[in-house]
C-alpha cells in the first residue's frame, strides 16, 4: 500500500491509498480521482494520464522507459517532470507520492 | 438521401466484422469514418505493434488485422464514406435522419455507434489565442503546401509529420522546427537530414522549446517560444504549423441523448442496444457490467447488435439462425460455390 495524493489544477487535495501492483493511474480511476482519462486504457497509446510529478519525487521513482517520452510529445502542456500516470507502479517505495494533474488532457 | 438498413459509425476492428456479420444475413450497411482509411485506432495508433489476443491468429499487426478483415469483406459491395463524421442524429417516424459534416444523410432503422473512444481530432496548441488564426495562419495540417512559397513557416512537434514537412519546405521557404526536448522521434533518414539541413542553415531548429504565444492584430506577425529554463524568444513567421499526433474526442456523439457515463455508452447485453431503440454502441464505446475492451469483445457485440438489427430493418420476415460451413442462402451471398 501506498499513499498517493493526486492534486487537481484547482488545487484540490486527494489522498488516497493504493495497493501495490496497480498504476498511479489505475489508483485515480478507481477513486474517481477527476481528470485522468486514461483512453487506452494503460497501453502508453495516448496521453491523457498525464500528470506533473514533485520535483523531489520524480528523481525518486523508476525512470521513464521507451516510448513513455514519445507519447508525452502529445500531452498537453508537457514539462521536465511530466510522466505518464499508467507507467508509475505502485510499492511501498513511493508512499507519500504527489502528483499535480494538468488543467485538461486533451 | 442514403436509405439503408444499418448505418455504421467507425471502421475500426469491430464496425468492419460487424459489416460482414449484417452482410451475411442478408441486410446492407454503409460505414463513416471521420479519418481517411479503414482501421481506427488499428491503423491510426499501432499498425506496427503486434497483437497476440485475436482468436486463432497467433500474431499480428494493427495493419494486417486489418486487412484481413478487408479482405473478408471482398464479397460484398459496402460503401464506406471515409473523411466524414457523423454530426447528427435525429429521429423521423421509424427512422433515424443521420447527417454528416459533409452533408451526406442517411435514413435508416438502425445506427451501429462502434466508435471506439471517439473521433480522431488534431491535438491542438495550449494557448488560447492560437483559435483565432487557426485555418488562416495557423493549421494543424497541410492541405496546400503552395501557400508557404517564400515565406517563414514555424513548425511544432518532433514526430514523422513534423520533420517531414520540415525537410519539405525548407526547400522553399524558410523553417523554424521547434520541439519539446532534443530527441526526435520519426525515421532515422529523417532526423539525419532534420540536423544536417540545421547545420546548413536551411533550418532553423529550436529545441526544450514550446508554444508560449501568438502574436499579432489581424495577421500572425509572430510568435513568443518558452525554452525548459523559462527563456523567451520572439520568431517572426508567417505561418505555424502544429503536428501533435490525434487525441480522441467523443465529438457530437455526446449530444444524442444517449447515455454517456465517462466518455462510454451504456448498452444492454442481449442486444447491445442504447437507452434509444435502434442506436447501438460496441466495442470500446459501449459499456456493461463486465465489459473487456478487447477487440475479440467488439466482434461478439457486433454480431448480436447485427440480428438485433435485422428484426428492425425486416419486421415482417423471421430471422432464422444459420452456419456459414451449411447455409445455401449464406453461401449464395458470399459468392462461394454450395456442396
């Protein structure tokens, strides 16, 4: 279990705790966590799970794999810290994870 | 005005079969498809990529999935009404009245929504003022490259399309090519002639930079770029062009009255029928209690949605369930020879 606090761009806070195994974005899904579309479902086929991740967090969780980079060419607004939400997997280690969801997806 | 017995909206994977399934009971369709070949997401996101779930075919691509289904369709004669999106639909006695951006109508019993996650619509620039020159100065593709001859165009993105129209007009104007980081991706040929074309000064080529803002009255007269560190730079151009890949929107669909719940529409599982007699919704669009986004999914709601729609397009005969391997009727329709 970890807990992951999603943080909407009006600035809401959503803390809730995710099993170990799901994504960052499967954690937001079944939470009803506004904002993550998630079109394809987890397949790193579109971007529309994106999501800024902390400064101090980002350098903490596994790093980016092939393809991540590409899909995040077609994010909305994309920045240094932007990841894609299906591709961070949940453990013990990123207990406490912050991440700000972008004003819109698309 | 097009009468037929189903119309058909998406021509992915699942609108495709279910075409072949309408066909072999002896009803006809026509598909729309907002983009510009069959396939869907299949062709439109991963043609290259192997998929190893359809039953009986081990392996294969986006692409050649669909083809095959093309092919299995080669006995019929199915119009597909390709670059056009179905913006309305109306009801009129026992019909649905459906309209096309295009201006095409159809006037038919049954509308088979296997939309997918929508329509493919180009990802757009973030800043708000860019709407206001959009389809002057501002596209999102190219219809008319002879506009450019001679003038300073600006282009966004790091994919196939970007760099290719990149290395196309700076033959005959001058390019800006901004990307978001220093790694493109496309074509290796590509990106090596991207960066020798930049060495020779043909392009000009601004990476870790994005949109940060257009300006100017009635003309585009430049535009401000955001570099990672928060520098900004100002280019003159007379032209942007902004290559950011398809997202999917659910489009006019949203305003059929149908049940929409997050971006899916509710259906029933006997016939995968929505809250509308004679609208259904399947595959990835549609949503039940258990509902698979697999493609072997959009199959089997397709041919049930497809005898559903024969009891609408042919109310006064029965439908008789047949196998393709005995039926003289079926095999008469499929142009193959009876034993």
């Amino acid at each position: 279990m970890a807990k992951i606090t999603y943080i909407t761009h009006d600035n809401q806070k959503h803390e809730v705790e995710v099993q170990n195994g799901l994504t960052v974005m499967e954690g937001a899904v079944q939470n009803d966590i506004p904002g993550i579309d998630a079109d394809c479902g987890g397949g790193m086929a579109c971007a529309t799970c994106h999501v800024y991740v902390k400064e101090d967090w980002f350098n903490k969780i596994p790093k980016k794999e092939d393809g991540e980079e590409d899909m995040l060419d077609m994010a909305f607004e994309p920045k240094t810290n932007s990841r894609l939400s299906c591709q961070i997997v949940v453990s013990d280690e990123i207990d406490g994870l912050e991440v700000n969801i972008p004003s819109k997806q698309a | 005005m097009i009468k037929t017995d189903a119309l058909i909206i998406g021509a992915g994977p699942t609108g495709l079969f279910t075409a072949h399934q309408l066909k072999l009971i002896g009803l006809n369709c026509e598909v729309v498809d907002n983009l510009d070949k069959i396939g869907g997401q299949c062709i439109e996101l991963y043609p290259d990529k192997p998929i190893y779930d359809i039953p009986a075919v081990p392996e294969c691509t986006g692409e050649e999935l669909t083809n095959n289904l093309i092919n299995q369709l080669k006995p019929f004669d199915i119009k597909f009404h390709l670059n056009e999106r179905v913006e309305e639909v109306k009801k009129e006695n026992d019909n649905w009245l459906v309209k096309t951006n295009n201006g095409t109508s159809f006037s038919t019993p049954n509308v088979i929504i296997a939309g997918g996650v929508g329509s493919f619509e180009p990802r757009k620039f973030s800043p708000k003022e860019c709407e206001k020159f959009e389809n002057k100065s501002l596209f999102y593709s190219v219809k008319d490259k002879k506009i450019f001859t001679g003038k300073t165009v600006s282009i966004f993105g790091g994919g196939d399309s970007a760099l290719d129209w990149a290395v196309e007009l700076s033959k005959e104007c001058s390019v800006n090519l901004i990307h978001r980081r220093d790694e493109f991706r496309g074509a290796q040929a590509t990106i090596d002639k991207v960066h020798q074309l930049a060495k020779d000064g043909k392009i000009n080529l601004f990476t870790q930079y994005q949109m940060a803002s257009v300006k100017g009255d009635k003309n585009l007269e430049s535009i401000d770029i955001k570099h990672d560190n928060n520098e900004i730079k100002n280019l003159k151009t007379d032209y942007v062009l902004g290559f950011f890949g398809l997202i999917m929107q659910l489009g006019p669909i949203a305003n059929w009255g149908l049940n929409i719940d997050k971006k899916t529409i509710e259906v029933d599982t006997e016939k995968f029928e929505t809250n509308q007699k004679g609208i259904y919704a399947i595959g990835d669009i549609c949503n039940y209690p258990g509902k698979l986004k697999l493609i072997l999914s959009g199959f089997h709601e397709g041919a049930l949605a497809a005898r559903a729609c024969f009891k609408l397009a042919r109310p006064n005969e029965k439908y008789r369930f047949e196998f393709t391997t005995s039926s003289k009727t079926i095999k008469k329709r499929l142009g193959v020879k009876g034993d």
